[in-house]
C-alpha cells in the first residue's frame, strides 16, 4: 500500500476523472463534493488518507444536514466518496473502504413536473416572437432530448426527419424523429442564425456557442413570462415523455429515442401516466 496525503489524493482523483473522459458536470460536481470532505478532514485534523474512518465521514455528512443539505444531496455526496475511494483503492492507496460502511439516507424521489397543455402551449405564445428560443423550446419539447445535446447538435447533424445525437456524457450515438412543429421552428430561426464558421445550431448574437448554462437560464425566462410555477428545462423532457406514454408509444421506442440506458428509467414514468393509451410506433406532436 502506498502512502499519499488526503490533498494529493484529492488532485490526483480529478485528473483521473479527466483522463477517464467524464462529462465536464461530473468533474466538477465530484470534485467539488470531495473538496468539501478534505475541508473537513483538515478541520478535524486528519492529513493521510489512511487516518479517515467512517466515523469521520458520517461526521462530514452530520455536519451537511445540520447546515441545511437535504436527504437526496447527502445521497449524491455518499456516491461521490465511494467513486473517490474506489479510485482510491484502485491505486492501492487504501486497503479498506470505509464509506461502503456508510449508509445512503431515505428520501422519496419527487414525481416529474409535466407541464399541461395549456402551460407549454403558454411557453410556446410567450417565445413565438423569439426565433432561437421558440426553437430551442420546441425542440426540447417536440424530441425530449437533453438539454445537453441541445447545446451540442451541429448543422450536420439535421438529417432529413432526423435529428442525430453524438455520443454525449457515455450516451450512446442515436437518432431522434424531427416532427413537422420542430422542423418548421428549426428552418425559421436557420433563416435568421447569424452566418459564420461556427459548427453548432444555437449560437449568440456574436456567433459564440450558446452554452447549457445561459439556455437553462433563457428557458427559465419564459417560463416565467408565461406565468408558469415551479417549472425546469428537464420538465419539457418530462412532458414529452409522459405525452407519448400517455398515447401509447411503445415504452422500448420510446425508451431508445430518450437514450434512456435502461427500460426500467422510462418504465418510472407510467405511475405518473395513468391513463395509457393502446400501444402504438406511431409518434404524435404535442
């Protein structure tokens, strides 16, 4: 076993991260998880990995709770030490795991908002006059890709009746039907994008790549210029998803067009959808 102090071990896991090719989201949110747990460490006096116990981490996540983290964020950060004593015993830093002797909290899974008729056909008036972002919103809605693959979806990659999805964040590659609502919305804001060099469908005004962050924020915009409540860009994939359920698309289609990795991720959906159609292949537009 090799001996490493518990800041060196810290740096080291995130440049395994990169080098592993994780998404950019999740460098960023384990190592800022892991960030926390060495603050900690420090303040209790602990230098050398091989001194934390699991006391000491069931201490890090008391103090999370006592300062306001909830159930679920407590859960995340169990998962982040386990992938960084994982990689920790994978360098043959640590002969034991102490967090695998710490237990997840209990938390009930909110249900997904899907948004009604009338509140995504009020997001639709409210951006109408909009090009970019009546077509950012329709093509969230009308494929239920993510938010993402949004940012990422290149001129190229409109194919026709399709929309192709590189591979993104270990997705596998696929392609996702365009509907006429979505086709029509893409070739308006085409006919107004601003022409240079730049590869992606959504750009600034300056031509610069229009990143996840400043979508998320616009989308967010409208929806609060249509006036709807407690809503989030990831609730127009929950939207579609319940739509298409709801009028009987068959869950495996379904299930391949969201790049969902396993069956059981769309399955989830139908305690939300009870009144489930006859079975069909047939696609509808929302």
């Amino acid at each position: 076993m090799k001996l490493i102090s518990i800041t060196d071990a810290h740096q080291q896991f995130k440049n395994y991260l990169t080098q592993n090719n994780h998404s950019a989201s999740t460098i960023v949110a384990y190592s800022k998880d892991i960030a926390q747990l060495v603050a900690f460490l420090a303040e209790i006096k602990k230098a050398q990995i091989t001194e934390v116990s699991k006391e000491d981490i069931e201490s890090f996540l008391e103090k999370l709770s006592k300062t306001g983290y909830t159930p679920k964020s407590i859960s995340r950060k169990i998962n982040s030490i386990r992938t960084f004593y994982r990689f920790l015993k994978s360098q043959d830093y640590i002969n034991q795991d102490p967090s695998l002797l710490v237990p997840h909290p209990r938390y009930e899974l909110a249900p997904p908002r899907i948004l009604t008729p009338t509140e995504y056909r009020a997001l639709r008036d409210a951006a109408r006059n909009e090009a970019r972002m009546f077509a950012v919103i329709e093509l969230l809605l009308q494929t239920g890709i993510r938010i993402g693959e949004l940012a990422s979806i290149r001129l190229s990659d409109i194919q026709g009746d399709e929309l192709v999805i590189k591979p993104f964040e270990k997705h596998e590659e696929r392609r996702v039907p365009l509907n006429k609502s979505a086709k029509d919305a893409l070739e308006r804001y085409l006919k107004i994008r601003p022409q240079v060099p730049e590869e992606r469908i959504f750009i600034t005004k300056s031509g610069k790549p229009f990143l996840v962050r400043n979508i998320r924020t616009a989308v967010e915009r409208y929806f609060r210029l249509a006036e709807i409540k407690n809503a989030k860009v990831n609730d127009l994939r929950h939207t579609f998803v319940a739509h298409h359920l709801k009028h009987g698309v068959s869950l495996v289609l379904l299930s391949k067009i969201l790049g969902h990795k396993r069956l059981s991720t769309t399955e989830r959906y139908l305690e939300y959808v009870p009144d489930r159609g006859k079975e069909t292949s047939t696609m509808t537009e929302l």
